[in-house]
C-alpha cells in the first residue's frame, strides 16, 4: 500500500466490536495498518479528523451480526446467509492480494453493516465505484443506521448513496442495496467490477449463479467463502451444458481474519476470470 502505512493497536486506541482503529505510523507492524489519504475529510464529518475517527464514529455502536448461519428464500431463491465480517486484517490482506491498488470498481456480496465496502471506500480512492448489496433486511437496517451518520450520505430503506467530487472531473460512488444479487445482473454489468467479495454461501444447481459468474469481465478477482470450482463440477453433473469453470484459483491456502476466526482466520478462496 506504499511506504507510509497508519497502524492500529487495542493498545493504543481501545477495541469496539472487533474493530480498531489508530493513526499511529509504525513500518514494520504486524497490527492492522490503513493507507493514509484523505477521503475522510472529503465526508465532512464534526470531529472526525482521521480516517480511524470516521470509521469508529460510524460504526462502533452498530451491532456486528454475531458468528452463525440462517437461510432465506427470496423470489424462489435458497441463501445460505452467514453472521460475522471480514476483520480489517482480513480486508486489507483480501484486497492487496486482488489487486485493489489497480482497481477502479469493486462489488461486496453479503456486504452486512457495510464495514468492507465503507474501509474501501476510505483507504483506496483510486477505486472510484464500490457496490455493497445485502439480501437480509435486519443486516442492511444495520447499514443504514450506521450511514445516516454521514451528513453527504442519501438514505432510504432499500438503498444508500455516497458521492463525492474529490476533484474536477472525478467522482466516487459508494452505493448499498438490499437485493437479491441474482437480480441485479444489468446492474453488475454496468458496474463492472474488477474486484468482487462473495461472502456468502451458494445453494447446488443454481442458474441465476451460473449466469452472475459468467456476466463477471475477464481478469475479475473474486474472493468466494465457497470453493466455486467443486460447486461448478458438481453442478455440470447434473448441467452439462454449463461448460467449463471460467476461472483460475491463485493465493492457494490464505487464510483472511474474521468475526468467527480472528486468529487463525478463514481460508477464503481467489479466483481470476479468464480471458
């Protein structure tokens, strides 16, 4: 993330629901860094004059989800949904390896209380266009009480819209919707997203899963909870006409620190479209 990195201690700052955040600079820390830059000032927020302030002010009394599972059917679609978070380790370990540095567009499947996409909106301006969509309407209420703390934030019950002009001629969106992600495909085309998190769990045979991985551009990143590979193999036992699984693995044996794994973290899976 370049040579001046902010860390963050529960020494130095305190810890709230299994995120912490400082703006100490220490190079060769293993504790959590954030790139210094600054977006935050660009959301104009009283008394936050660091992007460690933000992040504690909006989020430090919303509930995390805790660690556990429910189902849900929407529109004849089966989820399994998942309780718990990526950890701002785990976020910046996820996004170095899939190349946010390059990226301009990133989509978080299962965003929840919105804490990834908001970390990747504030840490990395060059990605001017971050998408969160969350099918649980409790989770997403979650987000949008945290951004209605944002005085720049646009809030209505299904929907939230950040946008800023940090310079003539360049804008960043930051948008949350809850949806179901398999009826959103016009939506993902138009973003096309060169990063995307899918945090959630897949049901076997699903087509509406099928047609959003193939609707991702090549050399996508994407960094599954599931091994996308055996679900693909095994649904061509019973779809042969689906063809072959579309992307490479890479980052082999990862593991990513969660609300459910904070130490040993999770081993989430990377994979890249092909051409």
């Amino acid at each position: 993330f370049g040579p001046k990195r902010l860390s963050c201690s529960g020494e130095a700052c305190g810890q709230s629901m299994g995120l912490c955040w400082c703006s100490q600079v220490d190079e060769g820390s293993k504790r959590v860094v954030m790139p210094a830059n600054d977006v935050h000032l660009n959301l104009e927020i009283k008394g936050c004059a660091t992007a460690e302030d933000v992040m504690r002010y909006v989020f430090d009394d919303v509930e995390m989800p805790k660690p556990g599972k429910s189902h849900m059917r929407v529109n004849g679609v089966c989820t399994s949904l998942l309780y718990g978070e990526i950890l701002p380790e785990g976020i910046m370990k996820a996004l170095d390896l899939l190349g946010a540095d390059n990226a301009t567009s990133l989509l978080d499947v299962g965003s929840g209380r919105g804490t990834l996409a908001f970390f990747t909106f504030l840490c990395y301006p060059q990605i001017t266009n971050i998408t969160g969509v969350e099918i649980s309407e409790s989770r997403f209420s979650l987000c949008t009480k945290a951004m209605k703390r944002i005085p720049c934030a646009e809030v209505t019950k299904n929907q939230v819209s950040i946008n800023l002009t940090p310079e003539p001629g360049k804008t960043r969106r930051l948008s949350y919707y809850k949806q179901n992600i398999m009826r959103m495909q016009d939506h993902i085309k138009k973003l096309s997203p060169e990063i995307v998190i899918f945090d959630v769990e897949i049901n076997f045979g699903s087509q509406e899963l099928i047609d959003f991985l193939r609707c991702l551009k090549p050399g996508c990143c994407v960094l599954s909870y599931e091994d996308l590979h055996a679900w693909w193999k095994k649904t061509l036992t019973v779809n042969s006409k689906i063809g072959p699984f579309p992307f490479t693995q890479f980052g082999v044996g990862n593991t990513y620190q969660t609300s459910w794994a904070p130490n040993a973290g999770y081993k989430f899976m990377a994979w890249r479209k092909k051409s």
